[in-house]
C-alpha cells in the first residue's frame, strides 16, 4: 500500500473505527460480516477493509477462523497499576521530538468518536494523522480526533510543531485538565511499519486516551501506535508515606508518553503515574 497517497490514513482510519462500531455492538464470540460483506456496506475498498481487519485481529479484538469467519475477540483483562486517587506528574521522555503532519481534514464525527466525545455523530471533528519523531527517527503514528467548534482557525503548522493544547488554551480559553489513557501491546500492520521504518508485525505499545477539560467536557480522543523497539513504559508505585516529593524542572522540548506538549508539559498533573522510556536500542 502507498502509504503516501492522500486519503490512505483516514480510508483506512474510517473502516477500522466501522468495524469497532460493529464489535462493540457484539459479544465476545459473535461473528462479524465478511471482508466482502464489509466493503460493500462501507464503500471501500478491499485493500483498506483487509487492512483495518489485519489491525483488529493484531489487537487482539477480532478472531480468524479459517473457514469460519472472523469473530469477536475475548473480553481482554484490565489490570489498574495505582490507585485512581493518586495525582501525579507525568516526567517526560527523553530526545527532541516533533511532528510531521499525513492528514488533517474536517468530517462528521461518526458514531463510535461521537460517543467517546459525547457530542452529536453528524457534528464536526478535526482528524488528525501526524507521525511523532524523536531525533529525526520516526517513533509513534498519532490520530486525533478534536471537538472542531474547539479549535477554529487551527493551522497545519501549530500540529506539526505539536502545539495543540497551548493553541487551545491561550487562543480560546480551553484549558485541559484530566486524561484517560489506556496502554496495551500490539503490533504494527504493513503500512504503519512504512511509516515508523520497521517490520511488518514488530511489537509496538497501543495509546488510547480521552482528555477532558476544566469542565468535564471531552476535547480529545486520540490512539496512538509507538515502537516497541524503542518505547517502553515504567511504572513508580508508592506504597506508603513519604517526604515531601521535589518538583521535577519542565522541559519545553520533551514529550509525555502519548501525550502531546502543552498545558500537561508545564507541569499540570495528570491522573498517571507511568513514564515513558526511549531504549537505545533500535
């Protein structure tokens, strides 16, 4: 797949979050339609439709059974590593990072993004593809999708340089305030290994957050895709009483895991106490 033809991100971003839909609406075990079946009640290709469905079952959401179909998954087991009570700051991961921008286009948000954003599926939402690079190497494929009436006048230049949340802030008024974010491990289909310059299949760390501002209102809901070979996710659990903890300096060019900069990368606390790594290895 050319994974520079314009369009390719959100066809194939647009099919996998079809299929979500349809999962999330099954039980685990229940069958799902065909890749046929799919490409005609999407309008895709099969290209596209095989792609998203080669995504899911790397996911661990979708089963294949040969000669049988495909299948919803087993429900997945979800292991909380602190407390929900506990506040902390998130340290930022190492290296200078920046963006490139694949898409970024303005549609209806759909059902499924429309739930998560608790907003109407025929509104307007901003998606955004961009890759993530760390010292010029590629490290994580984002997709974001952002409450459009939040974000009039945003400009292509203020995502690549990852300026999203202080665009929000100073411009109008919107102030982040909370994350959920969940983390697991998958691995990468054949056109997100063109893009991050590894192997079709290497392992790679699965982001999804929602971020919510001030209000409880959802702004953001984004997944993002980072190498496995060089990302890894370290967790500082506190077991008891302890002195005063010592204010880690902000740093204006590092990067949250999963999170881009912005009011959380200077020094806003976030409900999290894992870190993420870059490995020397790659």
């Amino acid at each position: 797949m050319d994974v520079d033809v314009p369009g390719t991100v959100l066809k194939r971003e647009r099919a996998r979050d079809a299929v979500l839909e349809l999962i999330e609406s099954r039980s685990p075990g229940d069958a799902i339609p065909s890749e046929r079946a799919l490409c005609a009640l999407l309008g895709v290709s099969r290209p596209t439709v095989r792609s998203a469905i080669d995504e899911l079952v790397a996911a661990g959401l979708l089963v294949r059974e040969h000669g049988r179909g495909m299948f919803v998954a087993p429900a997945k087991i979800t292991q909380e590593l602190v407390s929900a009570d506990l506040t902390l700051t998130v340290p930022q991961a190492a290296g200078t990072w920046s963006s490139r921008l694949l898409e970024f286009t303005t549609h209806q948000a759909g059902a499924r993004v429309g739930r998560k954003l608790r907003m109407s599926p025929a509104e307007d939402i901003l998606y955004v593809a961009r890759l993530r690079l760390v010292d010029g190497a590629p490290m994580a494929i984002e997709h974001l999708h952002i409450r459009a009436a939040l974000a009039p006048g945003l400009s292509a230049q203020e995502l690549e340089n990852g300026d999203l949340y202080e665009h929000l802030r100073d411009t109008h008024g919107v102030h982040v305030h909370e994350a959920v974010q969940a983390i697991e491990p998958t691995v990468v289909t054949r056109a997100e290994a063109g893009f991050l310059d590894v192997p079709e299949l290497s392992p790679a760390l699965l982001f999804e957050r929602l971020t919510s501002d001030t209000t409880g209102r959802p702004v953001e809901y984004v997944h993002s895709l980072y190498r496995g070979d060089r990302y890894r996710i370290v967790s500082r659990l506190t077991l008891g009483p302890a002195a005063a903890a010592v204010p880690v300096p902000a740093d204006g060019d590092g990067h949250h895991p999963g999170i881009p900069p912005g009011d959380f990368a200077h020094g806003d606390a976030i409900t999290s106490s894992t870190r993420g790594d870059i490995q020397s290895g790659g």
